[in-house]
C-alpha cells in the first residue's frame, strides 16, 4: 500500500504561492506533521522566529516584511461556506498511536451491505464529533476515512490514500448500499480529499442519492447530489472487497434480513420492512415511481414497484401481482436477476383499477380490481371450507393482504384454505361491524362484493 502523500521538505519561507501564504496564516494554529499537520505551517512558524530576530539586530531602519498581511488570496479549493470541510489524519491503528514497524496489512474482514449501513446509522444517531486527531470509543478515528474504516469493519483507521486498496473500482450505475464515493486529493490529502457512504439512490434518475459520512460537526445523513456537492467530476464509486456472499449468492444479507411475511405488505402496512423494500426498489431502478421517497406506509408507489421489479423477471399471473413474496424478497436483498428498465412503460402499464397490467402483469388482460373496476362474480360459499384448495381462495388471500388484513400469514395467501384465511377473512367482517354468523371467518357474497370493491 501506498504511503501518504505528503510533503517531505520544508517550503521556503519566502515563497507567496497560495499555498504557502495560507500555511503561514494558518500556522498558530497548526497541527503537527505526525496529526496530519501540513509541513509548511512549522516552516511558517520558523521563519516568523528568524525574522523576528533579524528585526531586532536590524533595528528600526530596516523593519521587516509582514509575512501574514491580512490581504492574502485564499487557498485554492477552499470549502465554501456551505460545503463541509472534512480534513483527514493519516493511516493508523485503531485507538491511535504510529502503526508498528514491519505490520502485515490486515485482511479485509467479510460484511454484509445491511451491517456496512447499519454500523453507519451508529454513527449517525450518536451525532459522533468531527476530529482528525481523536477516536471513538469503537477505536476509529472521528474523520471521513475513519469514518468508513469502522462501516467497512477494518482492522486499522485508513486513510483516502489508502481505502482504495480494499475496494475494487466499480461504475455509477453499479453503485448500491454499502459501496464508497472516493475523491483522493495527492495535492492536497489532508484538506482536499473527501469520502462518504452510498446509502442508495433517492429517485429513478440517479441525480440524488444518500450519503453517510462524517463532516463537521457531527455525522451526518443527508440526500447529496451526485457525485457530491463539490469536485463531482473527481469522485470515483468503489465497492469493498470483503463483502459477504449469503446464502442464494448475494451479498447484503438475506440471513439479516429474512422474509417477513406477506401480510407487513398491502395496503395498511406501516411497519419497517415497507421502508426497507422501497429502499431495494430504488436501488434496483424503482425510484421513478416514487414521489416523496420510500416510507413505512404502503402505498401504490410500492405495489407498483414491486409489480415492476417482478415483471423484469419474467414473472407472470400471480408471481407480478406488486405484492412481495419469498421469491421477490429473496431477489432483492441478494442482487439478483434483472433491475426495473429505466424506459417509462417498459415495466409494464397499470391496468385501470390498479392491480392489473394492460401488459399481462397478473394475466387479467388489465381488469383491476380498485374503483372503477368490476368485482369479480363471487363463486360460491364450498369453494371455501377445510380441504379446499382452488384459485378462489389464492384470489381472496392476496385480496385481504391488499386490504391490510393479511396478519394471520405467516407465509402469504395459497390455494389450500387454512386456519389463517378463516382468521383473516374474520377479522375483515369485524372491521365492518358485524358480529356473531356474520363474522365467522367464511366468506358470503357480501363479504366477497366489500372485499373486492
């Protein structure tokens, strides 16, 4: 690995480039070289030493030149006022201290992108302070690059110049939770360079998307521009090499996250995992149907995502009716199989009364079933006793589900009636107001007609 870049001479005391007129005017105040302060800041302070000497053997008929007049140009690609100003130590071990002589480079420890992200969120609920000189109680140190050496899980606090030996270099539209945005400065390391987290895209056109990083005062999370608010151009995405495969061959974790269970989606829902799905949606390309960004709330933006995603696959009739199941959970948390098209309409086109597709998205030929739509005939009270296992009792579960009253789930609606169907469909008849026969969990034509309309 590298070593860092930084000067190894002293710059005369005399020179006036921007640089070193900034160094000097800066110097009271300097770190020192071994902290990550810049050299010439101690060469400022030595000549000032000198030349106030050379002032008093001189006397006062050759007085000496300022060297910090107040009138001095600004250092070039100084932050602006209202962009973060994000200075960096060098590469050390956790806690601190000079890293020993001889030490072998850590290997990459193996993560998760959920536990990447949720070691970030750590950071950002504890409003962790901005310091390129001390270390959190975890041992990392408080800046940008140690920063993502804790969410990464390193075994040492590195540094922009080196976090790039750890990563493999990937495109912009590659990006997903977990992965860094890198801009390492060899002109000015300690100052100029800068590196955050990819938390994933805010929308569809992957103009905006959610940063973690550390900056002063506190750590942050916050929808950023890409590739960042200043030196976009000199960002570059990278994606750390140690992440782990989970079981189905993605990285991210499915074993983190495993299936909730169909009846936290649907119309209802407010839970986590509603956030959560959107989150992977937008990652995967779903972020044009959202307006206001995933929330715990579902909506329509999620089922027609959803039924998006699933359509991408290749998936017909009930497996892209815009209600996650294991299958289309399991797609997403692992990275697999094709992401939702970026062409408007190549996802399919939402039949009128919106859980059909004029595409074939559930096999309906685009007959919905929200307002507006026909209620489908009602085929009679024996299709749904124990034993019976038809399309009928498939099409009412997924209908409670849409309705919010898919809690007795545990796996999602099928064709085989079940304790749980009769449970939900009661549930859904107390909810109107009704009592004793006519809430004993067996659908009737009334049911049926309030449950679809």
């Amino acid at each position: 690995m590298a070593a860092p870049v930084f000067e190894e001479f002293e710059p005369a005391s005399g020179c006036d480039c921007p640089g070193c007129l900034h160094w000097r005017r800066v110097a009271p105040h300097s770190l020192p070289v071994r902290l990550g302060g810049h050299p010439a800041a101690h060469g400022a302070r030595r000549a000032l030493v000198l030349a106030a000497a050379a002032g008093t053997m001189l006397g006062a008929s050759q007085p000496v030149a300022a060297v910090a007049a107040d009138l001095r140009p600004e250092r070039p690609g100084a932050p602006a006022a209202d962009e973060p100003d994000t200075p960096q130590g060098s590469r050390a071990p956790l806690y601190g201290g000079n890293r020993p002589k001889g030490e072998r480079e850590p290997a990459a420890a193996a993560t998760t992108r959920a536990e990447i992200i949720n070691r970030a969120k750590q950071w950002v609920a504890a409003k962790v302070p901005y310091s390129m000189a001390k270390f959190w109680a975890d041992g990392y140190r408080q800046d940008c690059s140690g920063f993502v050496s804790m969410a990464w899980n390193l075994g040492t606090n590195e540094w922009t110049g080196s976090l790039g030996g750890y990563a493999v270099r990937i495109g912009k539209e590659q990006l997903q939770p977990g992965d860094i945005l890198l801009f390492h400065n060899p002109a000015d390391p300690v100052k100029g360079s800068h590196v955050t987290v990819f938390g994933g895209w805010t929308d569809y056109t992957h103009t905006q998307y959610i940063a973690y990083e550390q900056v002063r005062p506190n750590t942050r999370r916050k929808s950023t521009p890409y590739a960042y608010w200043s030196h976009s151009g000199s960002y570059v995405p990278y994606r750390y090499k140690g992440l782990k495969t989970e079981t189905g061959g993605g990285s991210g974790g499915s074993a983190a996250t495993p299936f909730p269970g169909a009846s936290y989606f649907g119309p209802g829902a407010n839970n986590k995992y509603v956030t959560k799905l959107g989150q992977m949606l937008v990652a995967r390309g779903g972020g044009r149907f959202y307006t206001s960004g995933p929330g715990p709330r579902w909506t329509e933006a999620d089922r027609r995502a959803t039924q998006a995603f699933q359509l991408a696959q290749g998936w017909k009739g009930s497996g892209a009716d815009g209600i996650p199941g294991p299958r289309t959970w399991d797609y997403l948390v692992n990275g697999k199989g094709r992401d939702i098209p970026r062409a408007a309409g190549s996802g399919g086109t939402p039949g009128k009364g919106g859980s059909g597709t004029g595409t074939g998205g559930n096999g309906t030929g685009g007959t919905g079933t929200g307002a507006g739509s026909k209620v489908p005939a009602f085929p009679g009270k024996a299709y749904f006793r124990p034993g019976q296992s038809n399309k009928y009792v498939t099409e009412l579960g997924r209908q409670l589900v849409k309705k919010g009253f898919g809690k007795y789930y545990t796996k999602g609606p099928g064709p085989r009636w079940s304790e749980s169907d009769r449970r939900n469909v009661e549930a859904f008849q107390r909810a109107q107001g009704w009592r004793d026969a006519a809430a004993d969990g067996y659908p009737g034509p009334e049911t049926w007609r309030r449950l679809f309309s």
